[in-house]
C-alpha cells in the first residue's frame, strides 16, 4: 500500500438500483469530509471490471471497500477473494425476500474469505460508512478525530427527558 498518500474509501454496487441505498454512505462520509470513491461494478454483468477494480484497488489508495449487492449479492466476496483491503458487505433490500436473501449471501462466506457484514439496507449503508471511517482512524488520527466528536454530537442529540 502506498505510505505517503490519504487512504480513500471506495462504495461500490452491482446496480444503479443500489444507489438509492449506498446513497447513505456517501452522506455519513461527505459528514465526516473523508475522501471517498463511488462506482457501479456487478459481479455478474461486468466481470472483468470487478476484476482489474478489485486487483488495482490497493494502488490506487482505497483502504476499505463498502460494497452493496441485492439479490445473490456476489459482488463483496468476490471483491475479498482478489483484494487482502477489508471489505464490508451491506445487503441491499430486495422485493421478494426483504434482503433476506442478500444478507445471507454476504455473511455466510468461506473460510479465509472474510466480509464484515452490516444490516440490511439503510442502517447496513450508514454503519458502514462509519465503520470503514474507524477501520481508516486506526492509522489517521484526523479521522479519529472526527469520528469522536461524529459519535459525541449522536450522544448528545439524545434527549435526557421526553417531550412533555
């Protein structure tokens, strides 16, 4: 990996579809002013793209990929199984099975070929967003930073009292 330039996070999914849910991430990382990349790449419909991405990503300074499939959601293990850069895996909600189907597909991965895999859907894109920007602060104390005081303005929105 490349030591002297700014690691960026790259939000990948199989589908312009998807967007509607990756969208989410793109604002958690837009919040935290982390550098970010947005691509379409379906593992079934263009292979050979999710190919030369997946070989070329650590050149091209991604440090976490959030990759979001619907369906038989192949896209984040392919992705891990030519890439050693963490990948996380967000199911995108599908019509018949509520990304039932998704879900399972991403988490259930064979051995030593790991996918950290968020919840379904909107939740599943926004704490992914967070968790590649912790996965990043390991190393960059800026991002570090602003995850602190990300996670201090969420405590604090919380109320002490209800509504009367």
């Amino acid at each position: 990996m490349t030591r002297n330039k700014k690691l960026k996070i790259s939000i990948v999914m199989g589908s312009q579809s998807d967007y509607k849910t990756l969208k989410l991430s793109e604002k958690i990382l837009k919040k935290l002013k982390i550098p970010f990349e947005t691509k379409i790449i379906s593992a079934h419909r263009t292979p050979r793209r999710m190919y030369e991405y997946a070989n070329s990503a650590e050149k091209n300074n991604i440090g976490v990929i959030i990759a979001g499939a619907g369906g038989s959601a192949h896209l984040p293990g392919m992705i891990a199984a030519l890439t050693s850069i963490p990948v996380l895996g967000v199911p995108i909600e599908s019509k018949k099975l509520k990304g039932l189907d998704s879900l399972l597909s991403i988490a259930q991965m064979p051995k030593g070929i790991p996918v950290g895999t968020l919840a379904i859907g909107e939740d599943g894109a926004i704490n992914a967003a967070i968790l590649a920007s912790q996965i990043l602060s390991i190393k960059d104390m800026n991002i570090r930073k602003k995850i602190l005081k990300f996670k201090n303005s969420q405590s604090k929105a919380v109320k002490k009292k209800p509504k009367s």
